[in-house]
C-alpha cells in the first residue's frame, strides 16, 4: 500500500472513530451531575460495605471475580516469562555475567536516597486503597519500582547478595493465595465466593470495609512480585553474556 | 469544561502525535512515558484519580522499561562486536 493510501485510510479511519467517540460522550450525563447513578453508587457502596473509596469498592468488592481473574492474568504472565527466560539462562555460564554499564555518580546518590521513600509511599498506597486513590495494584508497581531503583542505583550486588528472586516469588504466590482463600472465605462463612463476610468497621478508618482492604493487601503483594519478577529476569537476559 | 481540562486534552493530543512520529525505537519509549504521563493528568483533571495512578505506573514504570530491556538485548544481539 502506497504511503498516500495509507495516509488516506488513516484519515478516514480516525475520522470515524472522533464522529464515534464525539457521539458516545454526547449521551453522557454533564460533568459533575451531583444526583447521577455514579453519585448513587458511591453512597451505596459507603453505606453498605463502608468503603470510602467507591473505585475499590467496585473492585475489590462488586467486581470482585473479575479482579480475581485480572490478577491472575499477571500472576500466569509472570510465571511464563519466569519459565521461558530461566530456560534460556541456564545456558550461559555465570561468570559470563557483567557488572553491567558504569553508574554515573548522580544517579547513584538520588537512587539510594530515592528507594526508601518510594518503599513507604507503596505501602502507603497499597494500604489505604479503602480510603483514597490507590489500592494493591498501583502501590505494588511502586513497590516493585524499589527494587528497580536499587538496581539503577548500582546496588545490583547488594540484591544478588539477599536473592530478591526467592522473595519476589513467595510474595508473589502468597498474594495470589490470599486472594483465592478470601474468595473461599466468603463461599464458607457468607454461602457465595468473594462474599464480603469480614466486619465492615467505620469508613474513613484504616481497618475498615471488611474484605476489601485484605483483598488490596493481597493484590499488592501479588503485583509487587509478579511486576518484580518480570522486571529481574529481563534485567537478567539483558546482562547475560555482555562480557562475551 | 474549564481551562484546565482543555489544556490537558490539547496536552494528550500533542503527546500521542509526538509519540507516532517519533522513530528511533528508544526515544519512542521515553516520549511515550511522557506522552503515559499527560494522560494521568488528564485523567487527574476530570476526577478520576485511581485512574490517573495507575497510568502513571504502568506508562512511566512498567512499558518504558520492558521496551528499553527488550532494545538493549536486541541491540547487543545484532551486533556482536559489542
């Protein structure tokens, strides 16, 4: 296909899809409507189950099979690339490994004075998901970026020494687990799967909203890992043999 | 709409075009990191904040770094002088 053809397709494409998209928000209610159904939801989901954040308690909660299924998307996802790439690093001899690139001094410090700071920030996202934006999956990347940045920061010794490939791994499977046994949980004690059968507390508190804050915790510690542990072995292939 | 949600919207669409005219694979990443980063402001802007964190960790943290790890081995494979 001729570049002016292309060209074309693409303008008429897209045009399409604006006149689509321009359509579909037409219909929508005016921003910020103060008695729309979201506005209903947000005060159901505050009442019933005492959540104060409603995008998780739509998550974690209402929606909870599919968050289920989501997590263990990335949990399969993980474990694939885990299992191709340890396949291909048995080949290679260990001392053929680098120390990788030389670290300019910059870096290094705001690396090492950056990690501990970001480690509280994920705990504190992945912990008051219930409360405020947040929740498991975007405090664990925070998490996992930790790990990255003690890498960017040379400390690549440092995580060879305490083996995060073991912890990621268990942090990873005991997230996926918690989910599966709270999702059991509600099938035991409450008579359907993911059933919020905890106490629901005060919202606003931090122990508050029954299941959904644990079912947080579990995602969190379930991304943290899988996030981790698809970052190390890519980090790995690109390290392996680039001393040859 | 106010001011600062048009600014943001113009913002989205400058960074999308940039990132499809953009060529060198690498500097495609780190533009599409930024370009990931206007659309959390967009999304912060019209309220959607749950939203707004998890572009900015998937767009500036997870791809950008799966693209760059992905380049610097095929680089090193092409071109085995290195």
């Amino acid at each position: 296909m001729s570049r002016r053809a292309r060209t074309a397709l693409a303008v008429i494409v897209l045009a399409g899809l604006a006149a689509l998209a321009v359509w579909a928000v037409s219909g929508l209610l005016p921003f910020g409507t103060p008695s729309g159904p979201a506005n209903r939801l947000v005060r159901t989901l505050d009442h019933k189950r005492q959540v104060a954040n409603a995008v998780n308690g739509i998550t974690y909660d209402m929606r909870g099979v599919d968050t289920l299924g989501e997590e263990l998307i990335l949990f399969v996802a993980a474990l694939g690339s885990a299992v191709l790439l340890r396949h291909r690093r048995d080949d290679v001899e260990e001392e053929e490994r680098a120390a990788g690139p030389p670290i300019a001094d910059a870096l290094r410090v705001a690396g090492t004075v950056l990690v501990a700071p970001l480690i509280v920030l994920g705990a504190y996202v992945v912990g008051t998901g219930h409360l405020g934006p947040g929740g498991g999956f975007q405090g664990g990347v925070i998490l996992a970026s930790g790990l990255l940045l003690a890498y960017a920061a040379g400390q690549v010794v440092a995580l060879e020494r305490v083996e995060p490939t073991a912890l990621v791994e268990v942090a990873e499977a005991t997230g996926a687990m918690a989910y599966a046994l709270v999702a059991v949980g509600g099938l035991v004690f409450a008579g359907a799967a993911l059933e919020n059968f905890l106490p629901f507390g005060t919202s606003g508190q931090l122990l508050s909203s029954g299941t959904i804050v644990v079912l947080s915790v579990g995602v969190g510690l379930e991304v943290t890992g899988a996030v981790a542990l698809i970052l190390t072995e890519f980090l790995d292939q690109t390290l392996l043999g680039q001393g040859k | 709409m106010t001011v600062l949600q048009v600014v943001a919207l113009l913002g989205v669409a400058a960074g999308g075009t940039a990132t499809v005219l953009v060529r060198d694979p690498v500097r495609q990443a780190l533009v599409s990191g930024g370009f990931g980063l206007q659309l959390a402001i967009l999304f912060f802007v019209f309220q959607a904040p749950d939203v707004a964190m998890s572009e900015i960790v998937v767009a500036t943290v997870a791809v950008p770094l799966m693209v760059l790890l992905a380049l610097a081995k095929l680089a090193r494979d092409e071109d085995p002088s290195e």
